[in-house]
C-alpha cells in the first residue's frame, strides 16, 4: 500500500464507442482524488446523504460521484439489485429507490428519460387542468432554480412563494415516488429541489 502513488493507475475504464472505437482509458489515483477535490469545492455534501449507484460501476462517473466522493465525506451509498439479469435490475430501480430513499441519484440519459415519461405521462392521465398546471408549474421551478448554483438569488426571490406552493401541491408527491428525499438526480432536477 505504501508503494502506491499519485501517478500510479488505479483504474482501467472502458469507454463504451459511442463516438468512436471502444478503447481502455488509464485512470491514476491522482485523476480521482483530483476531481474528488473540485467537486467538493462546487458543491457540499453532507454526511447523511445517500446515493443509490444505477450507473454501471466501472464508470468512472459512478466511480468518483457515487462512490469516492460518498466515502470520502462519510455519507452512504447503495447499489441496486442486480438480480439474475439485466430485466430484473432494470425491475428492482423503483424497488430500491423507495428502500435506500436516495439524496441523490445519477442515471444513464435513456433511464433519465424514462422516469421523466412516467412521471409526464401520469400527469397527462389526471386530466388537461393537471397537465396545465404541471407545466406551468415547471416554468416557475426551472425560473426559480436557475443553474443550480444561484437559486433563488437576484428577482427570482419573488418566484419563492409560488414555487414552494407548487412544490407542496406538485412536486412533494413526485418526489415520494422517489423515496421522498431525493434533491438532485440527472433524470429532472427541478422536481427535486
């Protein structure tokens, strides 16, 4: 262990081609600790969060959000259930998204875009006034949080009455479908806000 250093590999990731040739990419304990370093610098993460790991492991993604940076601040991380195949992980996300009720939660575009069709969908289902309301009450919440970053900050703090309205009657039942805590996923980050 003493032997290892910052420039040493750590990892081989695979990429996957979607741009080009699938190729091995060289990771050295110092890219993680690294990045580890920035993202902690743009954003806290508190000892209580817990994330629930979907994305594949050997992601070096999953690999400095979901694990390194969770072990790192001393918060919890869980994985999902793969079961004996790739249906019945795909079966067990919803499952083990309301046991482990993650902070936060990163998924690949295509599963991201499959939550946001539920949720659009059981939406259009209570009726063109619910579907209305919904969308408008998307517009405040994406006006009310900006880039994340500054929220809530300059003229947008008149939208704050509204948005919190919006997220009692809206947005809180959402979330429960996710566990009830979820604050920042890829999938459709102002439902969780």
């Amino acid at each position: 262990m003493r032997s290892v250093g910052p420039d040493d590999p750590a990892n081989i990731c695979y990429t996957s081609g979607t741009t080009a040739d699938p190729k091995g990419i060289i990771l050295t304990h110092r890219n993680y600790t690294a990045n580890i370093e920035q993202t902690l610098t743009l954003m806290d993460v508190p000892s209580w969060w817990t994330t629930l790991l979907v994305l594949p492991w050997d992601h070096s993604f999953a690999h400095t959000v979901g694990i390194y940076i969770m072990m790192s601040v001393g918060a919890s991380l869980a994985a999902v259930h793969y079961g004996k195949s790739y249906l019945d992980f795909i079966k067990n996300i919803p499952i083990n998204i309301k046991e482990v009720r993650p902070v936060f939660m990163f998924t690949a575009p295509a599963m991201a875009k499959n939550f946001r069709k539920g949720i659009e969908k059981a939406i259009r289902d209570k009726g063109p006034l619910i579907e209305k309301l919904f969308n408008h009450a998307l517009k405040i919440g994406y006006r009310y949080n900006g880039l994340g970053w500054d929220k809530g900050k300059g003229f947008r703090i008149f939208l704050k009455p509204y948005y919190k309205l919006f997220d009692v009657i809206l947005f809180k039942k959402i979330r429960a479908n996710f566990g009830g805590r979820l604050q920042f996923s890829s999938a459709v980050p102002h439902y969780w806000t």
